[in-house]
C-alpha cells in the first residue's frame, strides 16, 4: 500500500474535498444547468432529453473498471493515483473548452445542441468518473484508518453539496455571466484542482500486483458479502431524499400547486430556481455539518455509534416532515431541510468509514474494493428511486392530499433506512472498528 511511511496532513483533505467538489458540480452541469439551458433557446424534446441524462452517466456504471485499472497501471514515479486523477481530470476540463468551441462555431438549435452535450458530455462524465475513482483508491492508499471518517466524510460532503447546491447557484449567476464562460471557467478549475494532487506525498508500490487472486477473495469472503448489502440498503433513499423533499417544501410554501405536481416540474420550471436554490443550500450546509460530525464520532468514539446515531437521525429529521405546519409557519421547513441534509451527511460519512476500512485489508486493490462497495451504492439508489417514484405516482393518482402523498412517501424513506440496521449487524466489528 502507499501510505508506508506517509505524514498525512490536513491539507491533503483540503486538495481532496476541491476536487469532490467540483467533480459534484460537473455532474449538476447535467442534471441542471444544461437542461435548463436547451429550454431557454428552444423546444426541447423530453425523450431525447432523458436519453442525453442516461447516456452521459453511463460511465459511473463502469467504476469498478476503473478502480481496476487504477489498482494494476502506474507510473513508477507518479504512483498509480495521480496519473489517473490528472489525466481523466484535465480531459474532462478539455471536454468542456470543447463544448463551447462546438457551440460558437454551429448553429446552435435545440437538436444541435443537445447532440453536442449528448456526446461530448459522455467523456466529460468519463473523465470525472475515473477520477473520482483514483481519488478513491488515494485516499485509501494514504489515509490512516483512525482519520478516515472525518476524511471520508468531508470529500464526499464537499461532492454532495457541488450536485445538490451547485446547478441551482449556477442558474442564479447566468443572468451576469454568459454560460459558455461558465463552461471555460469550470473546465480550468477542473485541471488546476486535480494538479494539486502532486503536491500530495506517496510511496509508490513497486511489486507485481495479483488482481485475479484479490477478486477473487473479494467475491467469495462471505464477509465481504455482508459489506456490499449493507453498501446497497445504505444508499437506497439517498437519490430521491432531496428530490421529494425540494418538491414538498415548495409545495408547502406555495411555490407549486398541489395538484399536479410531479418531482420533474423542479427541472422544467424555470422560476422556481431561486427558491430552490435556498433550499439546495440549506440542506447542503446540513450535509456539510453531518458529514463532519458523524466522521469525528466514527474516528473518535466508534463507528457502530456513528452508524445508530445516523439512523436515528434520518428516521427522526423525516418523521419531523410528518408533523402539519400551519401555512404562516411553513418557513419552519427550512430548519427541518438543514436535519435532513446533516442526516445524509451523517450517514455518509459512518458509512464511508466502514467501506474504506475494509478496503484497506486489500492494499493491492483498495479501488476495486471500493468500487464494488459503489457499485452496490449506486444499484441502491436507482433502485430507491423507480421504487418511491412507483409509489409516488400510485399514490398521486388516488389522492391531492400533500400529507397523505408525501407522508406515505417519507415513511418508505424512513422504512428502506432502516433496513441497512440488518446487514449491518452481522458485520464483524473487529474489522471496521479503529478500536476493538
């Protein structure tokens, strides 16, 4: 592994959490901003529209490719991290100084366009994903394992709060700076963010590396097993917590009609923008908070108690959503954004402790490890999403009730939760503990 011998500082967090955070904001370039973009210069097809958000993330499905790409390739001078992170980084901002060229040379139409970010933003995504998968397997590599909650938890925060916060601040500012500057102005900050890694010290591994025999062991080791479902139940409301909650705050506060209302008005509805925004940064702040909170208890306390207290958090942020808030006191919704947002957070950063910890008894192939644990993650939460939005429009087309509709909706959140309490029991604590 190549943390023999390494000081880790805090700053190494610091060069970590810019680079989680911009990666967060290139993924809500295409969750927000560019869709809102198509609407503005014309009619926007919403089937090609969602085929462009499906087959631009397509690399994040591919991650444990990279993670096993980034354990065996390496530069014997740069270690197997850095070339991964600089490189797919620098060719994502490539990417987006591409998009705008494109875009100021062609005639742009709504087809046009949505064929440039179509296809081009495929590799921008491609490069994001393969750096943040590097990022990853560094972290593992030089993080010791009594600061990986705090470590793990801020970067993963810092990503949280560019996908959540970042779109909606982006639209905010495109009335006084033109878009394709933003594209320019993202695509250098995603270069120069990722350079900063070779400021970072490593001890390069210099050995022949058995992929085949740690796959191996990673997929039959009945404990690992535990591990990958407790990644998948650990993930299953993350994608919808925010969207739903976004949407029954609005609703609440009379931005958007109850009737009618479905989770996509938050993308199609120009105006309701600066409202969200406030909301998005709210709950982000709650992420921010959560995340470092519950990484100081999973490194100082325990990571079992990181794990309960997150639960309890969750479940009780989302039972407080239940309680009937008169109209001339809904602005109260925005406190119970900021629980939310710290519950996610605070889940995260317990759960990332436990991930990178195991990943760390493979130190030949930490990022593939890691990337299996992210594989589940992400199955969790598209999962969790087609099964609350199944719920959503079933229960929608009985009934106009925003209590009865979000109400039934956050007490399957709180419900799915839950559910990881049970893998997670039978996980041997001697194995993610800092202390035993």
């Amino acid at each position: 592994m190549e943390n023999s011998s390494i000081d880790y500082k805090f700053k190494y967090t610091g060069i970590f959490s810019l680079n989680y955070f911009i990666q967060g904001i290139n993924q809500s370039m295409f969750t927000a901003v560019i869709p809102i973009y198509l609407f503005t210069i014309g009619t926007v097809n919403l089937a090609a529209l969602s085929f462009m958000l499906s087959f631009v993330f397509i690399p994040f499905i591919l991650k444990l490719i990279y993670g096993i790409l980034g354990d065996k390739i390496r530069s014997r001078k740069f270690g197997r991290r850095k070339p991964w992170i600089v490189g797919a980084a620098s060719f994502s901002g490539l990417m987006w100084i591409m998009i705008t060229i494109l875009l100021i040379t062609i005639p742009i139409n709504p087809n046009s366009a949505m064929s440039i970010f179509t296809f081009v933003g495929f590799f921008v995504v491609l490069g994001v994903a393969m750096a943040d998968t590097a990022m990853d397997g560094f972290i593992i590599d030089i993080c010791p394992k009594e600061l990986l909650g705090r470590t793990t938890g801020m970067v993963w925060a810092c990503r949280s709060v560019g996908i959540i916060v970042g779109g909606p601040l982006i639209l905010l500012l495109l009335d006084i700076i033109p878009i394709l500057s933003v594209f320019i102005f993202l695509g250098v900050l995603t270069v120069i963010f990722s350079t900063l890694t070779l400021t970072i010290k490593h001890k390069p591994m210099v050995e022949d590396i058995s992929l085949v025999a740690n796959l191996k062991v990673m997929f039959k080791k009945r404990e690992n097993w535990k591990v990958y479902i407790f990644s998948f139940f650990m993930a299953i409301v993350d994608g919808v917590i925010f969207v739903f909650l976004a949407l029954f705050i609005l609703i609440q506060l009379g931005y958007v009609e109850a009737a009618g209302a479905t989770t996509s008005v938050l993308e199609e509805d120009i105006t309701l923008y600066p409202p969200q925004a406030i909301i998005t940064f709210l709950t982000g702040i709650g992420v921010l908070a959560g995340a470092l909170i519950g990484g100081l208890i999973a490194d100082n306390i325990s990571r079992r108690t990181a794990f309960f207290a997150s639960i309890i958090l969750t479940v009780g942020s989302l039972a407080l959503l239940l309680i009937p808030i008169p109209q001339p006191f809904s602005i109260i919704l925005l406190i119970f954004a900021v629980l939310v947002g710290s519950s996610s957070g605070w889940s995260n950063s317990s759960f990332s402790a436990i991930a990178t910890q195991y990943s760390q008894q493979y130190p030949e192939a930490p990022s593939t490890y890691y990337s299996i644990c992210t594989s589940f993650v992400n199955l969790g939460t598209q999962l969790g999403l087609i099964f609350t939005g199944l719920i959503f429009d079933s229960i929608a087309g009985v009934t106009t009730d925003v209590i009865v509709i979000f109400g039934l909706i956050f007490i399957t959140m709180m419900i799915l939760s839950s559910l990881a309490i049970i893998p997670f029991l039978f996980l041997d604590r001697n194995q993610y503990e800092v202390k035993t």
